[in-house]
C-alpha cells in the first residue's frame, strides 16, 4: 500500500456542545458539555488511515507548549508518525460550537504562523519519499509547494468549506490532482466541479453533510451517493477527515471510485457515533464488514 504524507493541520480545541447553535442575541446558557482534544484536518486524517493500517506521517506545526505536548501524546498513541516544526507563536486553538444538527462554529482563539522557520531538509526528503501528497489548506503549507512540484507526486487536497473566488485557495487548486470539497458555501457546485476537472484534475468530490456525497471523474461521469442513515449521530467533528481517509483508503487498495466514495461514507458514518476525530474501534476489517452490510 502506497506511502501517504499529510501536511499541516493540527490544533488543540475546547469542544462544547449544545442543542442548537445560540442566536446572535445577548444571552446565558448555563449549561454546555464540554471536552479538550486534539483537532483540525491533518490529525483527523492521520489519525483514520493510521487505524486503517495506511503507512502515513504527518508534518504540521506546534507550540512549544503544553498543548502542544498533549498534542504529540495523542498522536503518539494514535500510531502517527508525527513530524514537527516548532511555532514560536505556540499552539493554535480553537473553540468549536456543536449542535445536535451537526452544525459548527469554529473560533480561531489562537492562530499559528503563516511564515516561520521550518527543516526544509527533514520536509523534502518525506516528500520524496513518499507514494502521495495531502497538502491541507494551512497558510504555512504554501511556501512548500514548489518543492511538493519538484518531485511530481500525486497531490491530493481537502478545501472544506470553499467559498468560490476565494483567492487564498488558487495555489492549492492549482497543484492538486484530486480535490475533495464541502458545499456548505456553494448552492451551484456542479459548475465548479467541472471547471476543476476541465482544468485537468483527477476527480472532484463534493460532499454534503447529511445529503450525501457527489463525485465527478475526469472521463465527465457524475456518482451520488446517500448517507446511512442507521448510524446514531452523537458528534459531526471529524467527519469530513473520516470520509475523506475512508476513500483514500479504498483509492490505495485498487477500489473503484464508486466503492471508494461509498467507503468514505461508511468511514464517515462510524466517525458521528463517536465524539473522537476517528472513531475508537475503526480497523480495516470493520469499515470493509461495514460495507459488505450496507452496499454488499
């Protein structure tokens, strides 16, 4: 199974979870669960194909600091091959707004450095050993796309919820081969879709929250595919990172990509019963028992 390198996205987050998201009115809510763990797109990522036994390491960066510490400690026992460069701006940190619906507000209490001192050495010799490229949407991750383009390695890359015409995005659109995407911010996103694929990229996947996935290959065929609905929801955090491992997983093991996209779902599906980014008891054998369940 190929080699997978993922670049950039690792927070520590303040979880709090409510029935609805509050109104912007003044107002008192007096009580909310509440966790701290480890958050953001490349350990959410890291964390899935770690469980489904895909060699990956991941590159991001940290504070030298105690969250950055708890950090590596979830990591660790994840399985991931964590490599780190330090930010001397510390740890970014988010607070996450949870509903019951699914539904999230992100705030940005701290924010990590767009430009910093990394081991360019240690970062190009992981490139080039690697089978594929997921470069996530970090402002530090684009001073390495130039050397990502030296070596010619498939680029996969995950722009959450795009808003058309944001120009922070171009160079990541630019370089990726395979672009998945929510469209949370786009009501018309078969247009976008194709222009991406006219622009000479593999595949486009879009997904949709709880109204499934659409995916469009480069030989023009269009796939959807539904949620399962049997999975009890308790927690959307990380679901995007789980479909998004779930099909990349089925990609390395030779799957089409219609078996891949309903993997993604099944990954996805496992990772809402659960309030961790990767769902605990996820292995290679459960999603493929999973999938034999619900698409056999």
């Amino acid at each position: 199974m190929g080699k997978v390198l993922i670049i950039g996205g690792t927070t520590f987050d303040s979880i709090i979870h409510l029935d609805k998201l509050p109104e912007p009115v003044p107002q008192t809510i007096h009580y909310a669960a509440f966790s701290e763990t480890l958050g953001s797109t490349g350990a959410g990522k890291a964390l899935n194909l770690s469980k489904l036994k895909v060699p990956v390491t991941l590159h991001s960066i940290i504070g030298n600091d105690k969250y950055g510490a708890k950090i590596r400690k979830k990591l660790d026992e994840g399985g991931v091959d964590f490599v780190y460069d330090h930010d001397p701006r510390g740890t970014e940190r988010h607070i996450n707004l949870m509903s019951q619906q699914g539904e999230r507000i992100s705030i940005f209490v701290t924010q990590s450095s767009s430009e910093l001192h990394l081991n360019l050495h240690r970062i190009e010799q992981l490139i080039k050993e690697a089978d594929l490229v997921v470069l996530n949407i970090i402002e530090y991750t684009k001073q390495l796309i130039p050397m990502i383009k030296k070596y010619n390695k498939p680029v996969w890359t995950d722009l959450h919820d795009y808003n058309p015409g944001n120009p922070y995005h171009k160079d990541f659109i630019e370089i990726a081969d395979y672009i998945f995407v929510s469209s949370d911010n786009m009501t018309d996103y078969k247009p976008m879709m194709e222009k991406w694929i006219s622009m000479g990229k593999s595949l486009v996947v879009c997904t949709h929250g709880k109204n499934g996935v659409t995916a469009l290959t480069n030989n023009q065929e269009w796939m959807e595919i539904p949620i399962i609905n049997e999975y009890p929801y308790k927690d959307a955090n990380g679901a995007g990172d789980s479909f998004f491992s779930g099909f990349l997983y089925g990609y390395l093991k030779g799957k089409t990509t219609e078996e891949s996209l309903k993997l993604g779902t099944v990954c996805s599906g496992l990772c809402i019963t659960s309030r961790e980014l990767a769902y605990e008891q996820l292995n290679p054998r459960l999603l493929e028992e999973e999938y034999e369940k619900y698409f056999g």
